[in-house]
C-alpha cells in the first residue's frame, strides 16, 4: 500500500512558518469559492502556551500564501490571502 505523507506550506508576510504552526495545528480548510466569492483559508491551532495571543499572532492585512500536497510531488497552490480576523 502506497501511503503519502502529506504536506502544507503556509507563508505569512513571505516567511515560512508550516513548521512552526505543526505542532500546534488542529486544521487547516481551503474553500476553493465559485465565481464572485473569494476563495478562502482556514486555519485552527491549539493555544496552550498563549503563543497566538502574543508576538506570532498574526494581523490583519497580512499576506498568507498557502499550498498543498503530497511529499515529492508538484504542490497544489490553494492561493493568496489576506489576514482579516487574526
């Protein structure tokens, strides 16, 4: 059985911060909107140490560019996005 490991690339303000927000990651949605409706990203994370309350929450109108996939293939951009409720 082939089993892929999955991956997510999350930039905010062009940094790459997938890393950091594993271990924290609860989910993560894309809603690819039909015509006249913005495409959408989602993301939850759990916050036990208060880290998103503090200097890596992020604000609105920062820039995030997702995309999605399986290691070793050619990732699936999901778009570009822009913080509106930190």
């Amino acid at each position: 059985m082939d089993l892929r490991e999955l991956f997510l690339s999350l930039r905010i303000n062009a940094v790459e911060v997938a890393d950091d927000l594993a271990p924290h990651l609860i989910d993560f949605a894309w809603t690819d909107n039909l015509h006249g409706k913005a495409d959408e990203v989602a993301v939850t994370l759990r916050d036990d140490s208060g880290l998103w309350r503090g200097p890596w929450r992020p604000e609105k109108g920062d820039k995030v560019i997702a995309s999605i996939g399986y290691q070793g293939y050619p990732p699936m951009p999901c778009g570009e996005f822009e913080v509106d409720i930190p």
